[in-house]
C-alpha cells in the first residue's frame, strides 16, 4: 500500500511527455496508446490509477435484460481508485454514458479509457469523471454488445494492458506503465523534472539553448 502511495504521489507531479521520455530510454516500447483517443473535456489535472480491464464485442440480438443486467453487473465490479480500461472491439455504439459515470464516480473510480464511444457528453462532464474516448454518437450497448470478461489483458493498439499497468492519461494523450517498470519510471521522471527545471532557469537567464542542453544533458 505505501508503494501505491508514492506511486500515486509522484505521478500527481508527472506529465505524459517526461514519463514517455524515461520509458523510451529504458529501452520500453509500444506503451503509448493510439492518438485517436481523446478526452471528453480539457485535462486540468493528469487521470491516473492501476487498470481495470473490460473486453467485449458486438452480440446483435442479446436482448435488453441482457446487456443491461451484464452491463450493471461491470458497474458493481469496477473498484475505487482505478482506471476503467474497456476493449469494445466495436466501432457503432456508446461503452460510456451519464448514469454509468455518475455511477463510477460515486464508486471513487479514477476514469475510464475506452477504445470505443461515448455518449451523454455533457452530461458526463458535469459529472466530473475523466473519460477518454475514440468517437461519440447517442446509441448506446443496449439489444447489441455484451462483455466477455473482467481483469484480463486486453489490447489498444500497439499496447497491451495487463491488470496490475498503471494508467496515465493528460492533455498529450494516454500511456501504459507496466507494473514491473512504474516505480522506477516516475522516480526517474522526478528527478528529469528537476533538471528540466534547471535548464528552463538557465534559459530565461538568456543563456544559449545549446549551451543549457549540454551543460545539463536534458532538454
């Protein structure tokens, strides 16, 4: 629990460039997801939390009762302090909408990703819950798709998400930290900022970019 801790306190001072920059020097690939992916609203404040998965696809004719009672059933599996990371394998309906998020806000639910749609925009940013998205359109799960399963690794784009991968999503876009690499990845991008400081200091005391770069390795 304390290494969650300070986990969640460093990546609270963390910004997606720097935690990308960190991965990709440690030698890290495919842990930046595709740039379709966008939020509903601006980003104030970085998304952040260990992932939740969701995989499901389209089953035409599953009937209301269905997809509604499996639907719920995932609202009362999603745990607080997480991120909701949902693989649809759909391009048609809406995988998040106003009483779902209101929902998971409640729960204490960080915010979801999902490689698919969202309705009820408006309502759900004055909800307050972060959700990132690839499309909108007002039609939603109902009579049409279903969940297969919970807590697995699922796949968006080049990137493969395990339970346990930490999420990080901010203006920039959304990364994968793999569990094994996460404490070492924000300890390192705390110590960049640090120097990214000294270098921003350097600059606006008028001193040659080059030469900042090369007095500080770090630009």
């Amino acid at each position: 629990m304390q290494d969650e801790q300070s986990l969640r306190a460093g990546l609270a001072r963390c910004y997606g460039g720097i935690l990308h920059d960190v991965m990709r020097a440690r030698g890290l690939t495919d842990f930046t997801l595709p740039p379709t992916l966008t939020p509903l609203e601006d980003c104030s404040t970085p998304l952040f939390g260990p992932a939740f998965t969701m995989l499901g696809r389209p089953q035409p004719g599953a009937g209301e009762h269905a997809t509604l009672l499996a639907w719920t059933g995932f609202l009362s599996r999603a745990p607080s302090g997480h991120v909701v990371v949902i693989q649809p394998n759909d391009n048609e309906v809406a995988h998040m909408g106003e009483l779902s998020a209101e929902t998971l806000k409640l729960k204490g639910v960080a915010g979801v990703v999902v490689d698919g749609g969202a309705r009820d925009v408006s309502f759900i940013r004055s909800i307050g819950l972060p959700v990132w998205s690839r499309y909108r359109t007002p039609r939603d799960v109902v009579n049409y798709w279903l969940p297969e399963a919970f807590d697995v690794p699922v796949q968006i784009g080049a990137v493969r998400i395990v339970p346990g991968d930490w999420i990080f999503a901010d203006a920039d876009g959304v990364l994968c930290l793999p569990q094994a690499h996460a404490q070492a990845v924000v300890a390192r991008s705390l110590e960049l900022i640090e120097t990214e400081n000294l270098v921003r200091r350097d600059i606006l005391q008028g001193i040659d970019p080059q030469e900042a770069y090369l007095r500080h390795r770090k630009f």
